[in-house]
C-alpha cells in the first residue's frame, strides 16, 4: 500500500489572498482526525511566474484508501475541493496559466476567474491525485 499525495493549485480571489490562506490552513487543519490523513501544506507561488497569489495545496495520505474514505464525509461541505454549488460541474480553470490572463491583469484587465471553491474565495485551477511511487531524502 503506497502512500497518497493531493495537490490541489488555487487562485484566490483578488483582495482576498491571506484570507484564503487562512481559510484554506484552517480547512486542512480539521482534517487531523480522519484516519489515514497524514498532514498537509499551503504554498504560495513565489516566483512570480503565475497569476497573483496562486497557491498550492498538498495533502498527505497513508494511502489511496484512505484519501478516498474523506470525500464523502467533506463532498457535501464548503470546502476547497468542491464547488460552493454541488451542481457546479465545470472543469479546472488553469488554461487561465498559459492563455496570457497574467499578462492581461498585469495590464488592468480584471481577473476572470470564477471562484466558486471555499465560499467563493478561490477558483479551482487544477487537481491531482498521486500515488508516491519512490521518495528521495537527503537522509536516505
């Protein structure tokens, strides 16, 4: 049984970074009791290559198992994974990281995104669920 990675990439709302940070550590924070979950991270991009505030969120699970035993339990909630509307079906938004959105908001354009995630502070950009196939440390 391999170990479970989630990485979810986010852009918040534009006035409302730090407080998707917030909202968005806060979230995995209460995740602590759920067997299986293993701890996670909230990144923000720093290099300045993406769209304003863009941030990353990382999940760890000792297993596939265990990542897909949470959805139930968070698929009905506002959350950062799910669309605040449960009807919601449409897809990532992350085409907006190579269609030229930066540059266009670097210019005054306005940002549109739609932010439909965690109570309408974050626009889902793109997801991935991986299975840790080989881990390198320093330490090994």
């Amino acid at each position: 049984m391999n170990a479970r990675r989630d990485i979810f990439i986010y852009v918040p709302e534009p006035g409302r970074a730090d407080e998707a940070v917030e909202y968005v550590a806060d979230w995995v924070a209460s995740l602590g009791d759920h067997p299986g979950f293993l701890g996670g991270s909230v990144l923000r991009e720093s290099a300045g290559e993406l769209l304003p505030g863009t941030l990353v969120l990382l999940l760890e699970f000792e297993s596939t198992e265990a990542a897909r035993a949470l959805w139930p339990k968070i698929e009905n909630t506002i959350n950062p994974l799910y669309a605040d509307d449960k009807s919601d079906k449409r897809s990532d938004q992350g085409a907006a990281f190579f269609d030229g959105t930066k540059e266009r908001v670097e210019s005054g354009a306005p940002l549109e995104l739609v932010f439909n995630r965690g109570d309408g502070r974050l626009a889902r950009m793109l997801h991935i669920h991986a299975e840790v196939v080989r881990e390198i440390s320093t330490t090994d």
